[in-house]
C-alpha cells in the first residue's frame, strides 16, 4: 500500500528529474524520449479477482506488429485492445506464451511501425541510470505517452534466491530497480538506458511475503529473448494455425489419461486436475489433484476446452509431455497410455 501512495509523488519527483537532466545537457533524455515512446504500447483486456486492473503495458518488436509484454490475467480474454502511442487502437491476438518465464507475445495487424531490435538489447551493470516506460495506473488512454519514471540499477540477482518469499513462476535472473515500477499496468514496459537501449521487461507486481515489502525488478532481455523466437517460430502457440488438420483414427482422452479436470463451467475454465484415477498414467507420472495443466507439449492450454481439445490430434498410444503448475513450482511430466492401463 505505502509503495502505491508513495509512486505518485515518485513520478513527479522523476519527472522533474529528467527535464533537468534534459536541460543541463542538451536534451539527451527528451531526445532518448522521443525515439522510445512509439516502441511502448498500452494493453487493455480482462480484469482480475479483487479488483485488479484490466490494463498493463507491452513493447513493439517488428515493424509488423509483434508485441512482448506479461503474461498475467490481462490476456485471459478473447478481446485484447492494443493503444499506440498516436492514439491507433488495435485488436490483438495472443499468439503464444511461455509460463516458464511469465512472458507472451501479440500481434496485432499493422505495418510500419517503429520497435526494439532484440538483438540490439543491452545489459548492465549496477549503479547505470536507467528510464522505465510503462502504462502504470492506467494514465495514458489515447494518444497521450506513457509514464516515464528515473531510476538506478541497485543489483541484477536470481529470483531463485529468494524461494519461498516472492509467489512467482520465474526463478532466473532480473535487474533489481531503485524505482517503483512495480504498480498496477506497469507489468510489460520498457527498461532502457539514458540513450534508449532495451534493457529489460519490466515485471509483474511481487511482494515479499516475508516483510510484505515489494520488489521493483524487470526481467533482462536476454532471459526472454529464446521463449520469443520460439514463440514467433511456432512454439507455445494458443491455437493451431493451419486448419484442416488430420486426426488420428483413435485419439487421446483424457479417461484415457486417468485424469479428471475440475467442472467446465465458465468461458475458458483453468484446466485444474481434480481427481487422478489409481494405477493410470496420470498417477504413475506424478499428477496430483489442484495441478494446473499449462503446457501440452509445446502448446499452451488455457482452459479445460483447449486440452480435450488438443488431445483429440494426439493418437491414443503416443507419448505427451505435460507441463503443470504446483503452487508455484512448474513440472514436467511423461505420459503414455497402454493396454496394461485398462
């Protein structure tokens, strides 16, 4: 709470930071401004439980629209709007995601547009003087820009050091900031340098649950740069692109599996397991009730819908490999349905 009271005036005191710093040298932070604002975009889509705001940010990455930002709850809607910053709207498509690092790719249908290069991203070290771009608390609607807060690199470490205090996916490495990003919409916006050099993602709110202090962090680019080109390659997709495809003769079921999943009652239902039959695959690979399937091989799942879905181009005998969320630890598992199963 005291992070969410303070960031307005943090904001303000940022502002006022960077017109000086223009001032006194130039305008190089008005110049980095002005090339950087166009790469950031403002996300509008679900909201969450408890009143989270339906709204983050996100980066542009090609001229033909392919967007990175958070995978978070925004995107859990079949109506995603993307705002650039000259005030176009855009409906976009989730093209893919991967949970691992909490991090999903948009495309929306345009062209010309300006972006970041991946491979022109940067690192740093501690102590270099950074500007994050973010849609936090929802301030630009139209074609205003996106918020622009000062800061410092304090530290780049590993979530994983931290186990058990931050509820999060991602254990690798990010940049610790000496800046309050971590506010509502800020999730997906750009970390750069004072010349405008992508540095890093900025992430999802964590508070520690230790000293319910939160962390202001963005993910490096280089963390993200693979799941990317996977993602725009063909893999974690959300939906199969070509149709028709074939099915097999016999396809894979879940019974088949020896998995129940919890009743499909809403829209797009999280595909929780709900009971595990003895003796089936499921059981013998590990699968336990109030798992959270993600993961179909290289197919993301979002609902209960889009695994029978996708077992039905899966034959009965094949080997799949599922991926799921316990707590907030990811498994992957093998399994394979035989006659001894029956």
């Amino acid at each position: 709470m005291m992070n969410r009271i303070l960031t307005p005036l943090l904001l303000i005191a940022a502002f006022a930071a960077t017109a000086c710093a223009g001032s006194m040298t130039g305008g190089p932070v008005t110049d980095t401004l002005d090339r950087v604002q166009p790469n950031v975009v403002k996300i509008y889509g679900a909201g969450g439980p408890r009143g989270l705001e339906p709204y983050q940010s996100g980066v542009l990455l090609s001229a033909e629209g392919h967007i990175l930002t958070a995978f978070s709850y925004v995107l859990d809607t079949d109506y995603i709007t993307v705002t650039l910053l000259d005030g176009r709207k855009f409906e976009a498509k989730l093209l893919g995601a991967d949970p691992r690092i909490e991090v999903a790719v948009l495309k929306i249908d345009a062209a010309d547009l300006p972006h970041f290069e991946l491979n022109d991203a940067v690192e740093v070290d501690p102590g270099t003087r950074v500007l994050a771009v973010s849609n936090l608390f929802g301030v630009a609607a139209g074609n205003e820009p996106a918020s622009v807060q000062h800061g410092v690199v304090s530290v780049k470490t590993r979530l994983a050091a931290r186990r058990g205090a931050f509820e999060t996916i991602y254990r690798g490495p990010v940049y610790v900031l000496d800046v309050a990003t971590n506010n509502p919409g800020a999730a997906g916006g750009a970390l750069v340098t004072r010349r405008g050099e992508l540095v890093g993602l900025l992430g999802k709110e964590l508070r520690n649950s230790l000293n319910n202090t939160w962390l202001n962090y963005a993910l490096p680019i280089d963390q993200l740069r693979e799941s990317v080109e996977a993602i725009r390659a063909g893999r974690f997709l959300t939906e199969r692109q070509q149709q028709p495809q074939n099915k097999p003769d016999r396809s894979l079921r879940l019974d088949l599996l020896g998995i129940v999943l919890v009743p499909d009652v809403l829209q797009r239902t999280p595909a929780y397991v709900d009971q595990v039959r003895a003796a089936s695959p499921a059981a013998e690979a590990g699968i336990r009730p109030d798992d959270l399937v993600l993961l179909l091989g290289e197919r993301l799942i979002r609902s209960c819908h889009a695994l029978r879905e996708e077992l039905e181009y899966v034959d009965f005998e094949d080997r799949v490999r599922l991926t799921v969320l316990r707590g907030r630890d990811l498994l992957e598992m093998a399994l394979q349905y035989t006659a001894e199963n029956e």
